[in-house]
C-alpha cells in the first residue's frame, strides 16, 4: 500500500505535466501540418487520441518512469543491500529478495494503468484546449475526432503494454539493486545500469508486443 | 552452544578464514579480536549463514547448520540475534519499529503486546525518549543502541555484536559494554562480541579469540594475555597504541 502510494501518487504531478504538454503539442503540430480544406478539422483530435492511447500514456510514460522510480527503487534496495539492511532481513528469518521486491512488483503493475488512463486523459483533455484556445481546431470537431473509431481491442492493446512496462520498471531495477556489491559509488552504478536495460527492455517488449497485436 | 571445526572461506581467489575451529562458552560473553580485514565479521557471517564456508561445521547443539533447509535455519534464526556493525536498522521505519520488527517475523504477540516489550527493550538501552524517530535522526552511539536492542528482542539464546563500540567515544562504548554484559548475564545469553577495543577485552575479555590473517592464532583470557607477552602478532595488536608501547617500555615488560 504504502508502495503504491509513493510510487503511483508520486508520479502524478510529473505525469501531469509531461502529458499536459505533449497533448497540446501534438494537436498544434497535427493543425499546422494538416493546412488543407480537403481535410476534416476533426481529425487533429482524432490523432491526439491515437498517439495518447497507442503509444505516449503507456512508451512514453514508461520511459520517464523508469528513470524516475526506477532508479529511485535501484537506489533503495541497493543501499539496504550495501547498509547490511538485507542481511538483517536475513537473520530475521525474512525471505528479503520476496519481501522488498514484490510489494514493488505489485505496486507498479497496479499503478501503471491507472497512471496511463490518467495520461490519456490529461493528454486528450489539453488538446482540447489548446485547439480551442488557439482557433486551430473547434471544440465540436475535436470532440467528434476524440470519439472517433474508437476500439476496445486498441485500449486492451495499451493496458496490456502498461502492465509489462509496470513489470519492468519495478522488477530490472530491484534485481540491479538486490545485487550489488560494494559501496555508495557501486549502488549509483547499479542505478544507472537498471535504467539503460530497463528502458531498452521496455522498447523492445514494446516493439514486440505492437507486432503481436497490431499487424 | 556454538562450535565451529575446521572453518574455510574465500572469496574469488582470496582465502579469508583458514581452518577455524573453535568453540564460544555458552552463557558468557565471549570476544573475537584481531586486526581490520582479519576476518572477524566474515566469521560472523559464516556462523548465522550468511556467508556459506567452503567447507568445515558449524553446530547449534551438535546440529549442523550448513547443512540444514531454509526452514530449518530459520528455527535456529529464532534464537539469534545480530548487531551489524553499521547497525543496519531499517531506514523506513521508526526506532520503535525496528524494535518491533524480529517480534513480528518470530511471536505471535498482539500488536499492543509487541509495543509494550519493545519500549521495554528501548527503556533497557535507554532510549525511551526515541520512540518515534528515524534512523537518520540518531546519533551514531544510539544506532548502536537501538540495533542491540532490536537483536535482543526476540529473546535469542545467541547474540552478536559486530564492533559495538566502534566509532564511538570512550565513555560512551564503556557505558555500551556494560550494557552488554549486564543484558548476557540477565537473558543469560551466549554473546560474541567481534572488537578492536583493547578497554573491552580488558573490562570483559573471560574469553578471547584472537584472530590473526585469517585463522585463529590463540585463545585464553584477558589476564593470560597481560602474562603471556611471548606470541608475537598478539602482543603487537595489543600493544599497538604508541602510548601503551611507552608504558611497556618503561615497566620493562
Ligand atoms: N562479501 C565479500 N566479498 C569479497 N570479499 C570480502 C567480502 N566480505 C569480506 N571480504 C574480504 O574478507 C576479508 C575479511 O573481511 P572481514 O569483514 O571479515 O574483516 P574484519 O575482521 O571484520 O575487519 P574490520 O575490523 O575492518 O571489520 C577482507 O579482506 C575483505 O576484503
Ligand atoms: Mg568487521
């Protein structure tokens, strides 16, 4: 509980931010690309949801999170290592590598989605207003665009795609960290080695699971 | 009781324990002495498992640890206690919490219960007033403090204190000694108590194991060492300081 909190909350203003942004880049991007008559004004909001739910909330996302609780989680479980933390689990009778490390597992698998609903959301949503504000796309035709062909199978797509990424996050990094050996120096080493494999890892699962369900 | 025969340990290339064999004195404190890297916490650690020796036994009661299942080493876990030698108190939790901790693992204490013997273990090294910090707001002697209290708080039968007085100022590691002693005699604990402190071998040394590269190189007590100049690498770790290589000077020793 206590995991999801500080994981899944803590998250929020900084998801908030980036999706807030991104959003309305997007749709100013998409409005001045798209300068022709022939094309309905309604397909910027329909791409601003496209390029939220496929793959910003869940790629993108992912890949800030790994740096930011990825390698806060790398750190954490790294200095109990090296503190001997761990070895008083031991002596404890604790099964520690279950112990610290699932709680975290679950907490982030958890929290992923709820996270990439919420970017969505966010995302979508200052579209919206930026193409209001700006006169670049009207309220009714984002809507309409919003709405359009919209498909369960390409939300379960992107949940699907949050719950691996969820597992990465939180189980790379432990494993970096249950690891090391050393001092304070090897711990900021480990920390940085969990985020280059977990976001490699991320973008291929993500490539991999695209092609699986999306060809 | 605790004996160890015939202890090997390396890691990689490096052979750190050589051939220890060794047997504490149950209900006494007994003091593992040597120089830094000699081996001592590795001994430790090879004693409560959490080092695996090359070969060699450790037995609890004529039961061989190294051999036994994750269970079954829990079972004798029950009755350990360790104070690490940075402490290693658990950064997220309170003082109280950490006292708690070994508790929850091992009794079946009601909460209320818990709390209870843990401000009790607290009141014992005298932190009562520290309930509700974090590890990060003690000083280096309370850590200590609170670490011995949190591995005497599931009454062990067996407790270690890695360097207990390290990095602690002379009153203060005098005033942790006797808390120490007082608590063996009390618990009637069997306590190993790993030190370079040559006031502790002198105020609780009945029983010393000196530690030299790796492989035990005497034993007796603190008295016999005073009488017994003639072991070389004992005399120049107990001799070290430069003002006690004056005053043996000066007495002829
Ligand atoms: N986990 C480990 N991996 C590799 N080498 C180790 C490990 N733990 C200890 N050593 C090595 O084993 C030797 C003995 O270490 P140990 O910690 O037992 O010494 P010590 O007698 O406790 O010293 P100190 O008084 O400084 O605590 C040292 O040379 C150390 O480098
Ligand atoms: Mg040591």
């Amino acid at each position: 509980m206590r995991e999801m909190y500080v994981m899944g909350l803590g998250s929020l203003p900084l998801v908030s931010v980036i999706s807030f942004f991104v959003g309305a880049v997007i749709v100013i991007q998409t409005a001045t690309n798209i300068d022709s008559a022939f094309i309905p004004k309604y397909l910027i909001g329909f791409t601003a949801k496209q390029s939220m739910v496929l793959e910003f909330s869940t790629t993108v996302i992912g890949l800030i999170l790994v740096g930011k609780v990825g390698s806060a989680i790398a750190t954490e479980i790294g200095t109990m290592r090296i503190t001997e933390q761990i070895d008083a689990l031991e002596i404890m009778g604790v099964n520690s590598a279950s112990f610290l490390i699932l709680p975290k597992v679950l907490a982030l698998v958890i929290m992923n989605p709820i996270l990439m609903i919420y970017s969505d959301f966010v995302g979508i949503l200052s579209g919206m207003f930026v193409g209001e504000l700006t006169g670049l796309c009207p309220l009714n035709d984002y809507i309409i665009g919003a709405r359009y062909y919209f498909k369960l199978y390409e939300v379960l797509y992107a949940t699907i795609k949050a719950l691996a990424f969820g597992f990465i996050i939180a189980s790379v990094p432990s494993y970096y960290g249950y690891y090391v050996k050393g001092g304070a120096v090897e711990v900021g080493a480990a920390s940085t080695r969990a985020v280059v494999s977990s976001s490699i890892m991320l973008l291929i699962l993500n490539y991999v699971i695209t092609q699986l369900m999306l060809l | 009781m605790i004996t160890l025969k015939n202890i090997y340990k390396s890691f990689g290339e490096r052979e750190v324990l050589k051939d220890i064999s060794l047997k504490f004195t149950p209900g006494e404190i007994n003091l593992l002495i040597g120089a830094s890297g000699s081996g001592k916490t590795t001994i430790a650690k090879c004693i409560v498992g959490l080092h695996a020796p090359d070969s060699g036994e450790i037995l609890f009661d004529d039961q061989n640890f190294v051999q036994m299942t994750f269970d079954q080493k829990r079972k004798i876990r029950q009755d350990i206690g360790f104070l690490f030698q940075g402490s290693a108190l658990f950064d997220s939790m309170t003082v109280l919490e950490n006292v708690m901790f070994p508790m929850q693992m091992f009794s079946d204490y009601s909460k209320v219960e818990m709390k209870d013997r843990a401000s009790e273990y607290l009141e014992k090294v005298e932190l009562s007033h520290a309930h509700d910090l974090f590890p990060s707001e003690l000083s280096g002697g309370m850590m200590k403090r609170v670490g011995i209290a949190r591995a005497i708080s599931s009454e062990p039968k067996y407790l270690f204190c890695d360097e207990p007085n390290s990095g602690l100022d002379p009153q203060t590691s005098v005033i942790i000694d006797e808390l120490i002693s007082k608590l063996t005699s009390e618990l009637k604990t069997t306590t190993i108590i790993i030190t370079h402190d040559m006031n502790s071998v002198m105020s609780i040394g009945q029983n010393v194991f000196f530690i030299y590269k790796g492989e035990l190189n005497w034993q007796g007590s603190n008295k016999e060492i005073l009488n017994n100049p003639s072991n070389k690498e004992l005399s120049d770790f107990v001799y070290a300081s430069s003002f006690l290589k004056e005053v043996r000077k000066k007495i002829n020793l």
